[in-house]
C-alpha cells in the first residue's frame, strides 16, 4: 500500500544509489571513517595528556559507557530461541485467531525463556519459578503468551505484586540471598498470604528445579477468552506440553550445576538447537462454556488454582519447533519486549485480577527499559503485520513517516489510512456485560487457599513427596525467625497433617495450637476432580 511505502526507508533508499560495498572490510567509525590505528589515544607527545580531539577515542568510550540497560525488575536472566508454530486442526469452531486455522501455515515465533528472582548473571539451576513467554508473529499481529513453569501464581492481585517482589529478591539492606528462596523476607510474605500456600508448593518441589528448558511444561495461568468469527466466547487455558516430556533434577545435581556450569539450562537449550535436537512443545488448551462459569469448586477467576485435568481435559492442538538459536544475545534476547496485553483477534482477556493488571505493568516497565516509546521498532518486536498509525515522534524513532498530516480524520491525505473493518479482522473487544458497585475488596470466591495446594500434594509420588519436604527443611530450615517457620507450618497443617508434621521435624518446629483456617472451604455440589466430559474440537 502506499503507506507502508511511506514506511519504508526512503532515506535508505535514495541513498543506497550512492551507496558503496567494497569488498574489504576496515574498522570504522559509527560515521564510517576509516580508522588506521585504534590501540592507543591521540595525545600531546608520546607520555603527553589525551587530546579532546581524538573523535574515536571519545566515540568508542562513549558507546561502551552506555551498553548497560536496565536488567528485567523480574525474569532478569533468560535465554531464547526462534521457531514456528502450526494447528493440527483447524481450531474455527472456537476462534477466530488465524494462527489457529490453518494446519498447513507455520507462525514464527520468538520464546524466552527465564528464571524470575535472580539478576542476569545469576545461576540457571536455583529453586525458582521459570518464565516461559511466546511471541507469534501471526498474520494479524503479535500475540504474546507471557507464561510460566507452573501453573498457578502467588497472589490474586496484582496490586500484591511490588510486595511479593520485594519479598522473594534480595533483601534491601545486604542485597541477599541471590536468586534463592531460603531467605527470610520470602518465608515471611508467605507465611501471612495464605493464598501464596498452593504456589509454594509447587515451588517447594521438584518442578522448580527443571532438567531443561526442553524438558518443561508452560502454563498461560490465567483463564482467557477464545471468541470465533461469530462472536461467540469460550473460556480456555492454555498449555506448553514438552514432546520430550516434564523432567526435574533432583536438589543435589541443581546446586552442584549452579557451581560447575552456572549456565546449564542456557547452553543445553543453544547446544540442542545447534546439533538439530530441535525443542517441541504442544500447545494445549482446556476449553469450556462461557455457562460453566460459576460449575466449579473455584473462581476460575482466581490464578492460584489450577482447573485440574480430570475435569477438564488438555487438548493438543499444535506444536511449537524451535529450531534457531539468536544471533546476538543483546539485540534480541535482551530487547524483546512481551506483553500479556499482545493478543489478536479471536484471543481475549476475563476480569482475572492479576491478569487485569499484568495489562498495564509490561508496557510501563519497557518504557524505561527499552528507552522510550518506540521499542516495537526492535527487530525482534516487529511484527509481521503491517503497522500503520499516527504515532509519530518520541526517543529512538526509526521510522520516517511523510506527509502533513499525522491525525485521524483528515482530508489531506496521508498519515493513517482507513479504519479496518471488522470484517478485516479488526480487533473488536468482546463485550462481556459488567456492571457493579466500585470496591475495594476481593471475592470469596477466592478464599479457599487450601484445597488445591491438597490436591497438589496427593497427586505426588512418595519419592516426590520426600523431595518437597527436604526442600521446605533446606528452605525454611535457615529462616532465622521461629516463628516464620512456625507460621508456615501452620499452614502446611492446613494442607496436609502428615506434610506438616513432616515439615515441622526438620526445622525445629511444632505445628501452632491455635491455628485457625484462613480463608473459607470450598462450596460443596461444585466441581473439583470428578470426570467430566470433554468439549470436542
Ligand atoms: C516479566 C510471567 C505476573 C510484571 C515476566 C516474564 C514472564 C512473566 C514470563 C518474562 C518475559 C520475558 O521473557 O521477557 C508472569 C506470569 C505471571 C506474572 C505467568 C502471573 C500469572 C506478573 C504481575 C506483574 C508482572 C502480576 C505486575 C503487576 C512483570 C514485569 C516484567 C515481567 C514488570 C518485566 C518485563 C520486561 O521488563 O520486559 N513475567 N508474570 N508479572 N512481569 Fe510477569
């Protein structure tokens, strides 16, 4: 069209007609001055002072003086990889997202993968959560799954979220622990959040210490909305599930690799990637009526539970390759920008409240992180999509838009074309009916902290049950505070008697005497784990 004419570098282009490609290549400057001599500074006589003059020295120093930019505030160390996506079945009964249609269409796509607590340098094997983010690079736009290993979360709210990260990074004062949970600050925030008991379990097991990033599962965690050409919703869930299968290392072999090799999981997802080994993941969704909302034991509103499988069944749907490693790990591993709020048409949101305000958390942080507003311009964030609109302007702007006119209407031409209709697969949001007093609260449906973090740990093998118990005694066991451990044990105790008891004799603790259940039980007559059957694709 002509406006992507307009986006194309034009400056570029008429000067590529002066443009010269010599065969050899010399050292330049970032003006392209050819530079003879770069091991020592221009000065006045031999053991003189530097002159101001010397261009490349202060040219060189500058740039290295600035390759610094603000590491992730969370999910700081990663490591990424390209690939492509493709549907097995056509997926057009429940959305009308194009990645999802077509069997024979590969989507491109751009994963990172992360640890959450440690800074960039830190070891890839410590007990932590893992991110597990996805770009698709669809035909209608970027749509970003901005996941995790597990697949529930700590708090219910974002608004919890500064406080819980100031809990689990290193402490203000001494700046540790580093990238470990065994540290008093998290054990305390814990220990007064009941609703983070569920998610420490996880974190207490065998999941938060993976074999590989080839070898883990990803979990979008929140509840989404598919919406199809018709207009019609279902709510879903959405699942990495590793061809290779869900494996742990077990907690001698994770601290011996944080000291030996302390970029493990990085270098065994570049080496695969380089040998052929390519990585494959499924992407499973669980699917059900908009009517089945208020079915279940739980708010499916609510990110620390998960829907379990029995009572409503992954479906595999399609199959992430990722086959190229990056070229350069700045450019594009650090640069990459993911967004929960990067859907496309056919994939929508619910008022989950973390979910509510991931929205506005990713792009307020890349704003600093990645200087500016115009970090969509980055290689790696581009989209394939044509992008056409009247932002213009602001720090590191790349594109050089013409033309007068750069508002909506206008009658002059140029600036932004016509308005997509929806039937051009225009993002139209679905109009879920809201309606509610303003209030500062939460529902109780989401009070039952327990019974998950129940189900969770019946559903381990003993040898995985020993795991997580040695875990909360090598973790808890160094909390200095009797009673943050006693605290925790208490609620263990509300997970489990065993499990707690279990816990409280590796750490020098009892199980509290007067130990209220937090929170509510669940309603009874709803669904928990009983079969039911399955929506068909
Ligand atoms: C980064 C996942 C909750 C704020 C990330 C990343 C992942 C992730 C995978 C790393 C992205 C990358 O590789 O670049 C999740 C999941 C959550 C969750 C699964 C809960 C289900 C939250 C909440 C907030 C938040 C509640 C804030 C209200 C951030 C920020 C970053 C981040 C600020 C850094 C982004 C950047 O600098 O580019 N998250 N997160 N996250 N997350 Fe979350």
């Amino acid at each position: 069209s002509d406006q992507s004419k307009y986006n194309e570098n034009r400056k570029d282009q008429n000067l590529e007609t002066f443009r010269e490609h010599p065969e050899e290549q010399y050292l330049t400057t970032n003006q392209g001055v050819r530079i003879p001599h770069t091991d020592d500074s221009l000065k006045a006589g031999e053991r003189g002072p530097t002159l101001m003059e010397d261009f490349h020295f202060r040219e060189k120093i500058m740039h290295f003086d600035h390759e610094r930019i603000p590491e992730r505030v969370v999910h700081a160390r990663g490591a990424g990889a390209y690939g492509y996506f493709q549907v097995y079945e056509p997926m057009t009964k429940y959305t009308k997202a194009s990645f999802l249609q077509d069997p024979g269409e590969q989507t491109p796509v751009f994963v990172r993968f992360s640890t959450v607590v440690g800074s960039r340098g830190s070891a890839d094997t410590v007990r932590d959560v893992r991110g597990f983010a996805t770009k698709f690079y669809t035909k209608d736009g970027v749509f970003d799954l901005v996941g995790n290993n597990f697949p529930v979360f700590f708090i219910q709210d974002a608004i919890k979220f500064p406080d819980m990260v100031h809990a689990v990074k290193p402490e203000p004062d001494s700046e540790m622990p580093q990238a470990a949970t065994a540290h008093a600050t998290a054990w305390d925030f814990f220990s007064l959040m009941p609703e983070a008991t569920h998610m420490t379990m996880w974190l207490l097991s065998d999941r938060a210490i993976p074999r590989s990033f080839r070898m883990m599962e990803g979990f979008g965690v929140h509840t989404f909305r598919f919406v199809n050409e018709q207009g019609k919703a279902h709510f879903v869930k959405f699942h990495w599930k590793p061809v290779l299968g869900a494996h742990s290392l077990v907690w001698d072999e994770a601290q011996k690799m944080a000291g030996q090799d302390p970029d493990w999981l990085r270098r065994d997802l570049w080496e695969a990637i380089e040998m052929g080994d390519y990585p494959e993941y499924e992407l499973g969704v669980q699917i059900f009526e908009e009517s089945e909302e208020f079915s279940f034991a739980f708010d499916v509103l609510d990110p620390t539970k998960i829907i379990p499988e029995e009572v409503i069944p992954v479906q595999r749907i399609g199959k992430m390759t990722l086959n190229r490693n990056p070229e350069n790990f700045f450019a594009e591993t650090e640069q990459v920008a993911f967004h929960p709020g990067h859907v496309v048409p056919g994939i929508d949101f619910t008022n989950d409240p973390l979910l509510q305000g991931r929205l506005f958390s990713y792009l307020d942080t890349q704003l600093i992180r990645l200087g500016g507003p115009n970090f969509a311009e980055i290689p790696v964030n581009r989209p394939l999509a044509p992008v056409h609109n009247n932002q213009r302007d602001g720090y590191m702007r790349q594109t050089i838009n013409t033309g007068k006119t750069s508002y909506f209407p206008n009658s002059l031409g140029g600036g932004c074309p016509m308005l997509a209709p929806e039937s051009a697969h225009g993002y139209v949001h679905y109009a879920e009916k809201v309606e509610g007093q303003k209030i500062r609260s939460r529902s109780e449906s989401f009070m039952d902290y327990f019974s998950q973090a129940t189900l969770f740990w019946k559903s381990l093998t003993p040898p995985e049950q020993e795991h997580l118990v040695e875990a909360a005694h090598f973790e808890l066991g160094k909390v200095p505070s009797k009673e943050i451990r006693e605290r925790m044990v208490g609620l263990y105790e509300h997970v489990d008697h065993e499990l707690a008891v279990r816990i409280a004799e590796g750490i020098g603790v009892n199980i509290p005497t007067n130990n209220p259940r937090p929170g509510v039980q669940p309603p009874s007559g709803k669904r928990t784990v009983e079969q039911s059957p399955a929506l068909s694709l």
